[in-house]
C-alpha cells in the first residue's frame, strides 16, 4: 500500500501491518519516515476491507523517538522552527492513529523511547517482548512530552508516576511496563509479532463500528465532564442501534449462537 522504503505495510487478512523500517537505526524518526508513516494510516483509514492494525518496529527496536542526528541539524540551520516537526509530523500521527475506524495492537519487539512511546501509547493495546526497555527520554535532553504523551501516560499510570517517569526520565523494563497496564502481555521476543496478530485477529473479527465509538468514548472521557460524557454515550449508542452488526448479534444471543460481525 505504499512504496516508501521508510515504512512497510503488509496485509494478514483483514489485519494490516504497518512497521517502521529503519531497523539500523532502531526505527529513529528522520522526516522521511514521519511523513511515510502519517501517509500509510492516512491510506489504511480508507482502506475498506481492513478491520484492524499491528504497528510494530523493524529488527531489534519498535521505535527510538526522534532521530537526533537530524534534529541536531535542524537546530543549526534555525533552532526556532526546529520543533516544528512537533506540529507538523508528529501530531497528525497521534491524530491518525486516534481516528482510524478500527483498533490497533502495538508489537514493541524492543527499544521504545521518546515518541516512539507516545506512538505506542496512541495504540489500543499493546504487546511487549521479553527484555523490551522504555523510557520517555525527553527532559534527557532538555525537553517536555510530546505525541501526547503527557496526558496517554497519566491516564495509563497515574499523574504520580507519570511525573516521576518523564521527570527522572529513567528507563523500565516490559516486565514493569505490564505490572503497571501498559502492556497487556509480555512475551518471547520471537513471539511478540504472532501474539500481537494473534489479538488483531480476534478485535477484526469483532464489531468494528461499536469499537471505534468505544476508542473514542474511552479517549474523550478520560478528559470530559460526566453530562458530556453520558451525553456522548447516548450518542453513540444512537449511532450503533440500528447498525447490522447490533440488530444481528442481538438476534444471535436470543437464538443462542455466536454472531457474525461485519462492521456494517
């Protein structure tokens, strides 16, 4: 679905696979693979027949962050428009990731920093292997959050440790990554592809329609008022009522067999 070298996409089935494919070095962010990365999920958004995503990392790391070599080369040619990247790459990523109109699984196969946590933190759901190492990175280099990161690993942790994590800046392992529901599992480094399809499999065959209103209550209510989050439920519930996937499964209940969801 598209040939920019930075970037991959394969198709399972109804699961694509999108892989950052910078793999000597560790998938860092260079504006090529920025803009071939926000191209893809722009593509996958309307890509009809596919029902959900695995984004994962080339070789041994899912994604460093940004690549600072050519940072540091921005900074010399104008340090006061370095950073736009920020609003121009890697904002509209996290959007994209947000509004597409199926779930997303995360395979981080190794090293995720920076951004690359951000990315995997706008993902659904998340599956680390064996030995993966996080960190947030960025007062390391003396700067703030950002691919949302401030407000995704608050809401997954907690203010406290999210403070102490991009405060310290230290690293963890997948292990504390787990304990604390970043990730759903962690698994052998040669099985962290196959499980995290494995559960992409499971959320395609799934109704995709009432899964993309959950996506969105989920990410609106950790921020909204109550009224307006009751008001956006009973929005959405509108929506998903007269949906074939909803009038069928319940059909299927009363008749006591498995539904067939088609997102439709």
């Amino acid at each position: 679905m598209t040939d920019d070298p930075a970037v991959r996409v394969s198709r399972d089935g109804a699961v694509a696979v999108l892989t950052l494919a910078r793999p000597a070095r560790y998938n860092a962010l260079t504006r090529e693979l920025k803009e071939a990365l926000l191209a893809a999920l722009t593509e996958l958004a309307g890509a009809e027949d596919v029902r959900a995503l695995v984004l994962t990392g080339a070789g041994r790391a899912f994604c460093v962050g940004q690549d600072l070599g050519e940072h540091a080369e921005a900074l010399r040619r104008d340090a006061g428009s370095a950073l736009d990247t920020v609003t121009e790459h890697y904002n509209p990523i996290v959007r994209a990731l947000a509004a597409l109109p199926f779930p997303v699984v995360a395979a981080i196969n190794g090293p995720c920093a920076g951004a690359g946590l951000g990315f995997a933190l706008a993902c659904d759901l998340r599956v680390a292997a064996a030995g993966a190492s996080f960190s947030t990175a960025f007062t390391g280099i003396g700067l703030t959050a950002d691919s949302g990161l401030s407000a995704s690993l608050a809401h997954a942790v907690g203010v406290s440790r999210a403070l102490e994590l991009l405060l310290l800046g230290e690293g963890f392992t997948a292990e504390e990554a787990h304990a604390w529901g970043l990730v759903r599992a962690v698994v052998p480094a040669d099985e962290v592809l196959p499980a995290a399809l494995e559960l992409a499999h499971r959320l395609a065959a799934g109704p995709t329609r009432a899964y993309a209103e959950v996506r969105r209550a989920v990410r609106d209510g950790a921020v909204a008022p109550l009224e307006e989050v009751l008001a956006a439920e009973a929005a959405a519930q509108a929506r998903l009522a007269t949906t074939s996937d909803h009038v069928q499964a319940v059909a299927a209940f009363l008749e006591k067999r498995r539904p067939t969801f088609e997102g439709r």
